[in-house]
C-alpha cells in the first residue's frame, strides 16, 4: 500500500529515469503525482450501438463548467466493437491506417492519421472499445482499449482525464500509472475517494466536489499562513507610538470633515497608540479625502518630534501635495524629495513630513520615519510596500498607512484574511458627485466631439475643460493593437474635427478652443509648462495618456473622453472618471470603445457595467472576478491568479472555509507541505494554469 509522503519510486511503472524526469518537474511524492489535475476531461461513458452511431448528427461541442473552469468535453461517440479488417498506408511522409468494426448492430469505419503503434495493438476479430469524433461518417482518431472483464477502463467507457505534458509519459501512460496510485493509496478519511473522482470521476458532479475539497484545503491553508502573519508582525514594536491622550485637540481645518473621515482618523490614531507596528488599508473613492485623514495623524507625529514619509506615484502628485497639506499644516516642516534630490543631512535633526515618490523609499534607513504613508497604493508593485526590503528587519518597524481609491484585487483578499486593517470612505465632501458616465457608439463619436466643444464654449463665471485620454502615445503596429487609440494621431484627428465644428459652428478664431497633447517622451520642461497652462486655464482639451490618472488635480475638468476604453482595468477607469468635477459640479465621463467583433460582446459589457456602477470597492469586486486577485502572500498582482485550485469568485468556498478556520484555527491542511513547495519553486503546473 502506498503513502501520499512515499516517493514515487514505490508505484508499480516508475523506474529511475521516470522518477528522475519527474523530480526535474517537482513531482517527488505520490502526493506531487496526484496533484497534477487534468487539463480537461473527454466524456467517453455513453457507449452507443453502431447503428446508433451512425443515426446521430455531428454534435457541438458542450462545456460544463465548474468554479475551478474544469472542462468536459461532450462530442465523443464510443462504441465495444470487433475488429473486421484494417491495413495502413504512407501517403508521402502521412501514415494512415483505416479499420472497419462491427457489433451486431452495423459496421463503421475507423481513421487514424501518424499511428505507428496500432499495427501492435489492433487484432482483428478482438474486441476493443473504440472512441472518437465523429466526422462524414467515420470515426476519426479514435482512442482504441481492449475490453477485459478482470480489469477497470480508464481510456475509454467512461469520463477519462486529459493532461498536459508530463516528463514525456504519453496520456494512456501517465492514466494507468496514476490508476496504480489511487488504487493502492493507504490513506485515512476521504482522501482516496477525492483523488479517484479527479481523476476517474463516474460523473461530472464528483469532478466538481473533489475539486471543491482543494480549494476548500488552499483557502484553509491561506487562512493559518495569514493567520501566523499577523501574529508575527504583532510580535514586532513600533518605531514610536503616541501617548493616549494625544488626538486632534487645536487643529483647525478650512473645511469639515466628513463622519466617515472622522471614523478612520480614530481608528488610524488607535493603531498608533499600540506598541505594534500598524499595518492598515484606507479606501475611499477619488475626492473623499484619504489625504487629509492621512495627514492628520502624520501631523500628530511630527508635532511629537517623529519622522513622516508621504510615497506617491509622481513627481507631479507629490509636488501638489506638498503645496496643499502645507498651506493647511503651517507648524510643521515639509521637505519635497525626487530621485534627483539629496537628503540634507542638517534636515534629518529636524522633524520633518517628507513627500516624494519611490524613489524616496532608499532613504528611508537614513529619515527613520515613524509612519509610512503609501498614496495610490494601486499604482506600487508588491515589493515597493514591502518595507523591510528597505528596513532592517531585526530593528522597529515604522507604522504603515496605505491609500487607494479602488482597491486592486489583492488588497481585497488581504482584507478578507487577516494581514490588512481596513476603513473605509463612504461619503463625499461638499457633496460632489460622481461623474455622469456614458458609454458612446462607434456611430455617434464625431456627435459626441461636437457636444464637447458646445460644452466647452458655454461662457460663465469660469471656463471649463476637458481631458481626453489615449492609451498609447504612438500608433501600434501590432495587429491586436493597431486600432487602439495614441495621443498623437489623435491630437491631429482632433484638431481637424474641430475646424469643422468651428465652422458648421460659425465660431470665430478669438473663441476657439486652445488643445494640447501630454504625454511621457516630452521633454520634462515642457511637460512642466503644459501643466501649468493647464492649470492657468490657457488650455481647455487636454489629449493625454493615462497618465493624468493619478497626480494631476484640474478643478475645473468637467468632461473626460476615454479612448479605447476595453483597454482599461476597472480600477483605471475609476481613477480616470475621478479626474472631472472635483469642485462639486456637473461632470461627464465619456468612454470610446476601439474593440473589434470578437471583443465587443465581452467588452461592451463590462462598459455598461462600469457605466452603472459608481462605487469602487463594488468596482473593485468586478474586476477581481475578472483579473484574479494576486499572490496574497507574495509579489504577484493583478492578472496572475497564483492559486493552484480555488478561485478568489468563489465566495460560497471562502465563507466555508473561514467557518471551518473559526471552528479549528488550529487544523493543518493536508496541502501544506505541497502548497509550500510549489509556491517556493512555482514549477509545478495544474489545471489552473
């Protein structure tokens, strides 16, 4: 009997060459073996009559489809028939070999292309299980197993697993060791029975079962590593906590905080009373005030003599806050750090709230900052928020705050388990809302163009502006993406159609609109002069990449147009919208598709969804059960699922498992060791991948 912890040296078929190939694939362990899922399964149960066979038209391919997108592949016929003749023949270098069977019922004839070992295995007159597609009446391609009463089928008379390439073993070869294994498995539990039905499932229904128990044991095994996590970093003490009693007392602001903003100041304010390093996510929609909340207790630290880092994206987004947060906090010292700046080391006796953007994190060893505040936390890859790759470890860890308008999926899950804090922004200064949003056909864009401008020349106490936004800076020559919209084809485009809006118009050359294009390859000098004629309101159609998206604050943005918008995530698009009306008033977000045929449909969809929705924690749950939600525990982000067997959409798996983790925390999944090892090396493939 085996062991899952045997070496697959022990099953019956695996020799050392064997052994050694898989090893070089991470399979070392009956257990390893077992794990590797089947890509799909070919449905070859319904074992028909000949004459049945030949009664039944070409059927379409149907999918079903568990939470784990396990494929069943239903177009098969099977058949138990003998062998009447066959022979084989070379057509240039085309082996082809033709078999004609028979029941009792009829005779079919059988084709097989590039067969070279069926000579050894077809005997005429022997009975054989025969299953393939079905095509102009013959059977093509047919997967051939004798019938023998002694012994179970697993080629063909049943659901039969399809794998992806392993360690050069031919799929009838990797089924029948695999069928060694689970039928020799000394296992206590149901352990057996879950590995006999993922991979010689009697139906579809045990497939979706047995897959479900991995993904419950992954999230369980997520759960306890999550669960250590933080009982780790509650282990570690804070560079500095403030006193009890030190809160808000004698700050005056020029506007009134919202409830939601004075909630999460009170729970940023209780981290920091703890001897624990905090570790806490802050959401809230574009223009809720996240930087305030952020700067109010960074203000109490620098008032109490502690370092404070505000990380942000861009230089642009950091110079703007440096403006803003220090016209409102004028008691305490600001310093504004970029990649080209030196730490002044007669700056570091002094307190000091330093802006910058990532750049700023290899300074963070010589600041020593108390707090960590990340701002669009979204736009840092995984490794920028890990501070101890910039700390020492072994010492006091600064508190960590970070900010987001939209959640990217993997902060989500954090959120779930157990590593993140999270408050939340619920509600809107001055009661702004969101932008209108419409989503325009392909027929009516040129329209679209005319109401912008008609907008735009409206005259009143302000003027207005509007941002339309490229993905690409250049035109692609890319097939895939050759329709995609670029700033500078656009620009041109642009201009052209409003000399004819100007004209059908009748609008003379003084009231024209002033455009301009933003993009990164300008030079920084002038990238720097198109702001701020931005800002001065010399400027009123900004075509720009996404770059706007974050960092570049236009209070009198009313309108933006986004170009080839299938071609943003959610979260992107959300930040975009977040850009106009920021003053409270009237504004509209205008999206362009460039999708073609085939992605319309999917896309145009997703749009409407997107059009509809105005929240972005719901806007980030739609784009979790599109993207997938990232390693949790790792460096992967968005759109690199690294789970092996459960699915971040699968809540009902989720809610199971955190009820199971509650009723015994202290229960070990019975995946760990594999989940270890595969998430340490990331070789192993399933079918997931």
């Amino acid at each position: 009997m085996y062991q899952l912890q045997d070496s697959v040296l022990v099953v019956k078929g695996i020799g050392k060459n064997l052994q050694d190939s898989l090893a070089s694939q991470n399979i070392e362990q009956i257990l390893d073996l077992l794990l590797y899922l089947p890509l799909r399964y070919e449905d070859r149960s319904s074992i028909k009559t000949i004459q049945e066979i030949k009664g039944l038209s070409q059927e379409e391919t149907k999918i079903v489809k568990s939470d784990e997108n396990q494929k069943v592949n239903t177009n098969f016929v099977t058949t138990k028939a003998k062998v009447l003749k066959w022979n084989e023949y070379r057509k240039g270098r085309l082996l082809i070999s033709r078999a004609t069977i028979i029941d009792e019922t009829d005779q079919l004839n059988c084709i097989w292309f590039n067969n070279k070992f069926l000579k050894n295995k077809l005997i005429v007159g022997q009975e054989f299980f025969f299953s393939g597609n079905l095509k102009d009446g013959s059977l093509m391609q047919a997967t051939v197993e004798k019938v023998a009463d002694d012994a179970e089928n697993i080629h063909t008379g049943r659901l039969v697993p399809i794998y992806s390439q392993l360690a050069g073993l031919k799929q009838g070869s990797l089924r029948r060791v695999l069928a060694e294994a689970i039928g020799k498995l000394h296992q206590s539990g149901d352990l057996e029975q879950v590995f006999r039905d993922l991979h010689f499932p009697s139906d579809i229904d045990r497939i979706i079962l047995a897959r479900e128990r991995l993904a419950l044991e992954e999230i369980l095994y997520l759960m306890q590593i999550s669960a250590e996590h933080k009982r780790e970093h509650q282990k570690k003490n804070a560079i500095f906590s403030l006193a009890e009693t030190q809160e808000t007392q004698n700050l005056e602001l020029p506007f009134e905080l919202t409830t939601s903003q004075e909630k999460a100041i009170k729970e940023i304010f209780a981290d920091l009373h703890k001897s624990a390093p905090m570790n806490r996510l802050l959401v809230g929609d574009v223009g809720s005030g996240k930087t305030i909340v952020a700067a109010i207790p960074a203000n109490a630290l620098v008032k109490n003599g502690q370092n404070v880092c505000l990380i942000v994206p861009t230089k642009i987004l950091a110079k703007q806050h440096y403006n803003n947060l220090k016209a409102i906090f004028k008691d305490i010292n600001f310093a504004l750090l970029s990649s080209d700046s030196k730490l002044d080391q007669a700056a570091t006796e002094q307190s000091t709230f330093y802006i910058g953007t990532h750049s700023l994190l290899k300074q963070l060893e010589k600041i020593k900052p108390s707090l960590v505040i990340y701002d669009e936390q979204q736009r840092f890859g995984v490794k920028h928020r890990q501070l101890e790759e910039y700390l020492d470890q072994q010492k006091k860890q600064p508190h960590l705050l970070s900010m987001t308008a939209t959640p990217i999926p993997r902060s989500l899950m954090l959120s779930i388990f157990s590593h993140l804090d999270l408050s939340y922004l619920d509600q809107m200064p001055n009661s702004r809302k969101m932008a209108t949003t419409w989503l325009i056909p392909k027929a009516k864009e040129l329209k679209a163009l005319e109401w912008l401008v008609k907008e735009l020349l409206v005259e009143g106490d302000r003027k207005k502006q509007a941002i339309i936004i490229c993905p690409f800076i250049n035109p692609s020559s890319y097939g895939a993406t050759e329709n995609v919209a670029a700033v500078k084809e656009s620009l041109e485009f642009i201009k052209k159609e409003l000399k004819k809006i100007y004209q059908k118009l009748d609008i003379d050359d003084k009231k024209q609109l002033k455009i301009a294009a933003l993009h990164s390859k300008l030079d920084k000098k002038k990238q720097i002069k198109i702001i701020e004629d931005v800002y001065a309101e010399k400027i009123q159609i900004l075509v720009s990449t996404p770059m706007v998206e974050v960092g570049v604050d236009l209070p009198n943005a009313d309108i933006i147009i986004i170009q080839s918008a299938e071609r943003f995530g959610l979260s992107s698009l959300h930040q975009l919208r977040g850009r106009v009306g920021r003053q409270g008033q009237e504004s509209y977000c205008l999206l362009f598709s460039s999708a073609n045929t085939k992605q319309d449909q999917t896309s145009q969809e997703r749009l409407q969804k997107f059009c509809k929705e105005k929240d972005g924690l719901k806007l980030a749950q739609i784009d979790l059960e599109n993207r997938g939600a990232g390693d949790i525990l790792g460096y992967k982000q968005s759109g690199l699922n690294n789970l092996h067997f459960a699915s971040w959409t699968n809540s009902e798996i989720i809610k199971k498992a955190q009820e199971k983790f509650k009723e015994n925390p202290n229960q070990e999944s019975f995946l760990k060791a594999y989940l270890e090892k595969i998430n340490t090396s990331g070789n192993i493939e399933t079918a997931t991948n």
